[in-house]
C-alpha cells in the first residue's frame, strides 16, 4: 500500500483532466466526474500545490453531491493529506471511512501504512533531535576543555 503514496500521476494525464476541467468550466456546467478526475490526478502529482488544490477540489464534491462519490472523495482526501504529511487529516478520514465499512481491506491498508509513516518519521524526527543534542554537547565539551587549556 506504501505505493499509494508514492505513487505519481503522468502530466499528460493531468493536462487531459485538467483541460476536461476547464473547457466545462468555461460552459458553466462542470460535471462531477469532470472534477473529480481532476481532483484525482492533482492528489497525485508530486506538488504539494497541486494536491492541495485537489484536496479542495475534492472537499467541495465530497459537501455537495452523492453518496457513491463521497465515499471515494473520503479515499483520496486521506491519500492527498498523507502525501502532503498531514497524517492525522489523514487519518480522520481513514477512521471515518472505516466507520462505515469496517472490512474494507484497501482503506485498512492505507490507514496501516499512514500510521506507519508517522511512526518511521516520529522517529527520524527524534533521532534528528538527540543528534543535534549530542552534537551542541560535544561542542560544549570541546569548548570547555579549550577553555581549560
């Protein structure tokens, strides 16, 4: 499931989506489906910008329209706020979803690998921490044994 979130849309699928997007737009009847493709292939880019913008995108769908797609709109919002290192907006919706449908395997996948992604960057976070503390101790053990001199 890691692959979920590291996976990366191709621009030439976000261009076709985003130009669907954008044409209906101008036409003032933006359909669904067109947004939430759209929304879709922005959670995958590799741009915090762009899957912020998809987050939006998805958020609006997921406060207006219908059930089905609010279910899959709950899926990708978890995706974009894990991608964007948000893991506990990620993981409310995981919650939620799994709320609802308890058994769904995918979604229990992703919440795993989400919480496993806090954990390996809590750690990395600490072990930064203890490593800038060592380093500040030896520089001050280094500066009084100078002094001392």
């Amino acid at each position: 499931m890691d692959e979920i979130l590291d996976e990366v849309g191709s621009p030439e699928e976000l261009k076709k989506f985003e130009a669907i997007y954008n044409q209906q737009l101008e036409e003032h009847s933006v359909t669904t489906d067109a947004t939430f493709n759209y929304a879709w292939s922005l959670v995958r880019s590799r741009y915090a910008a762009d899957i912020r913008k998809g987050i939006c995108l998805l958020e609006t769908i997921f406060n207006e329209d219908r059930e089905q797609t609010r279910r899959d709109c709950v899926y990708y919002l978890a995706i974009g706020y894990a991608k964007l290192k948000e893991y506990s907006k990620a993981l409310q919706y995981t919650k939620a979803f799994l709320n609802l449908e308890p058994a769904n395997l995918q979604v229990q996948s992703l919440d795993s690998t989400i919480r496993k992604r806090m954990e390996k960057e809590g750690l990395i976070g600490m072990a930064l921490a203890g490593g800038a503390v060592l380093a500040l101790g030896g520089l001050v053990t280094l500066g009084l044994a100078l002094s001392k001199k």
